[in-house]
C-alpha cells in the first residue's frame, strides 16, 4: 500500500467537507479517491448507515483502499459515474465530490511522466491501460491537431511554431522521453519561463492523452441526475481550462452560451451556486501545501425544480 499520507497532501480539506454538509446517514461520491484523504475524512462523518463511493482509474489509487464496510471503491473513470451507481443499486447521492488534476503522487513517480522535473518515458496514461500516452500524441498526430492541442489545452502563444517544430523533429527520430522532448523545443522557449513553458507543454499533452475535458463534461452532465434534490456539488480545479467549465455548468446548467428559458421566461438551471465566487485556500494552507496556490472550489445545490 501507498502511504496515503505520502501520496497526496488534499487541497482545502476542511472547505470541500464543509461544503458537503454531511448528513449521517447519507451517500456520498469521491469521483478522485487518490490517496483517499478526502474519503478517510469523510467517513469520520458518517453514520454506520452512511455510504460513501469513489471512483479512481490509477491502478496506484486502488492500492489505498479503504478498509470500511460503508466504503466501496471502483476503478473506472469517474465519466462512468451513473453507470456504476446504478451497478451498486445506488439511484441517487447526497453530494459529489471532485478534486480536478494530477495528484502529489502522480508528478512525484519519475516513471508516470507527468513530471517536467525527471527523465522518463512520455507516458502520462492516468489509466494504464488506456492505448493513447503522450509519445503517440506527439508522433503521430498531425501539425494541426497538434497547434490545436497546444493553443487550446496549453494556452501557448507560440502553439503553431511548436507544432511545426515537433512535426519537423520527428522526421528524423522519435520524440520518447522527457529530455527528448525538452531538447527539441528549447529555441521556442522563452528565456526565464523555462518551468512555466514546459508546465504549459505538458499540460496540454496530459489534458489530451486522458481526455480529461471530455470526461469532465460527461461527468458533469451526469451530476443532474444522480444528485438528490438539494445535493451538493463540490469541484475543485487547477487550471482555467476546468474551472470554466465547472462555472458555467453550476451557474447556467451548460458549457457556453447563455441560460435556457421556458416559455415563461424562466430560466432553466439545474444548479444554484451556493458561493458566488470560487474559494481559495488559506494563507496558512497556502504556507505549507504549494499545490494550493491555483486550487478553486466551487459549489452548488442541486435545485428543487430541475427535472
């Protein structure tokens, strides 16, 4: 077993389980177990008829099991979250929890890739099985999808010389690890930037190896039907690309464009925000824990109404 301790510090611990409003005898979902810090403290709030799910397709999550017949943990993809409800007889949650990004444990294995910081293969599979890592990414796709992938996902502002140099590159050999890929790209990089650059870079790769904007939507859309009426929605992300969509889906019940209305005019929203702005962490948590410096919780209640 992981030391769970070690694995992953969790972000705004105390904020995401007071935004749950625990009830005892409640369901509860933590579609990003990791190294389950979020669900042990959860658990501490439930009755022994309380139930608590997570969710966690890393194969080094599933090593953290927890011990507890109120706990149940399934290794998928939290984009299959009603499936598998509906799989353990569960209809409907009390509250649904998402700690967005790559976990502490996932950047510190040299191995996964993940990590600018080490030489490794570049993998930056969350699910180890899946057949999509970012060295297929980057020598097979074409310059387009790549300058797509690097503008969108990455926010680069030299996302087409980067696509160009990357497609150029490879004609000669394959771009495989980490140094490779650094080694490739140095002239665009800007002087000073180096970590912030290469962030981007691998942001971007690890965003379309996992899919994870796609899955996160699929989750999303599916929070509607499987929280209770006044359920608790509780996301936490990192970056702009995931805190967007977690926005407006909780503030307009979509991804863009502006709220439906019935024939009345009244708008038609699945969700009510239960905070206006995102919360931040501390200046004590942002102290000790550096991963909290771009965490953004936001949350929101399943509305009375939405059908």
């Amino acid at each position: 077993m992981t030391n769970p301790s070690v694995y992953h510090v969790p972000v705004m611990l105390q904020e995401c389980i007071d935004a749950l409003a625990i009830q005892p005898d409640g369901v509860y979902v933590d579609v990003t177990f990791g190294g389950g810090g979020h669900s042990r403290e959860i658990l501490k709030h439930l009755g022994p008829n309380g139930r608590l799910i997570a969710f966690d397709q890393d194969p080094d999550a599933v090593k953290n099991a927890i011990d507890d017949p109120r706990f149940t943990l399934v290794h998928q993809n939290f984009k299959f979250l009603k499936n598998n409800l509906r799989l353990l007889g569960l209809k409907e949650a009390d509250g649904i929890l998402g700690d967005l990004g790559v976990s502490s444990h996932q950047f510190d294995s040299a191995d996964r890739g993940f990590s600018i910081r080490f030489e490794a293969d570049l993998d930056m599979r969350m699910d180890q099985v899946a057949d999509l890592d970012a060295k297929r990414v980057l020598n097979t796709y074409a310059e387009e999808d790549l300058h797509r992938i690097f503008g969108m996902y990455g926010e680069i502002q030299n996302a087409r010389s980067l696509a160009k140099t990357i497609v150029t590159a490879r004609l000669t050999g394959e771009i495989a690890t980490v140094g490779g890929l650094k080694d490739v790209i140095k002239r665009l990089v800007p002087k000073g930037k180096e970590h912030k650059y290469h962030a981007q870079v691998f942001q971007a790769l690890r965003i379309e190896v996992n899919q994870e904007l796609e899955a996160l939507q699929s989750f999303l859309e599916q929070t509607v039907s499987v929280l209770k009426p006044t359920g608790r929605l509780v996301i936490m992300s990192y970056h702009s690309l995931e805190d967007r969509l977690v926005k407006n889906f909780m503030q307009k019940g979509k991804f863009r464009g502006e709220v439906e209305k019935d024939f009345f005019g009244n708008e038609i929203k699945p969700f009510k925000a239960v905070s206006r702005k995102a919360i931040t962490a501390s200046a004590d948590e942002l102290a000790i824990n550096n991963r909290s410096r771009s965490a953004k919780l936001r949350v929101a209640e399943r509305n009375l109404n939405s059908g």
